[in-house]
C-alpha cells in the first residue's frame, strides 16, 4: 500500500498493520488500531489509541512503523455520550 507523505495531527484514522501468520491455517493475520494522529514523519505513525467503548481499555500512545501498516484509513468520530 503506498502511504500518504502527510497526515494532519488530530485526524481520527484507523490503521490495520500485520500481526504475522497463523500457524494452523497458514493465513495472514492483522490488527487494527482506531484513534487520532500525533504525528507523521513518514516512517513512524505516532497516536492516542481511543479507549474502549466498553471501557475495559484505557486510551494508549502507540507507534506504528510505517513496514507494518497494511491500511490506512479515516474513521468518523464516535457520538458523544449522553
């Protein structure tokens, strides 16, 4: 996948990166990560990984290396809660 050479900071993305292959089926496997960009060098995705929804995680800081992303894409915000 070609990257973008810029993400604006604050942008809710959510990026898929691979997670190596599956022993017993021989497939590939991913994760996703869904949050707002810090920042973009071009090779280091820095983000605030939003919370769950269920709260059983926190939000977290995360960075990417740019090798491991599969997907990029943007999300919309979440609805405020009442």
């Amino acid at each position: 996948m070609r990257l973008p050479q810029t993400i604006p900071a604050g942008a809710r993305i959510v990026v898929r990166t691979y997670a190596g292959v599956d022993e017993r089926t021989g497939r590939r496997q991913y994760r996703d990560v869904v949050g707002h960009v810090r920042s973009w060098d071009g090779t280091t995705l820095h983000m605030t990984r939003d919370a769950a929804a269920n709260g059983s995680r926190p939000a977290q800081e995360v960075r990417i290396d740019a090798a491991s992303i599969a997907i990029l894409k943007p999300v919309p915000e979440r609805p405020r809660r009442r």
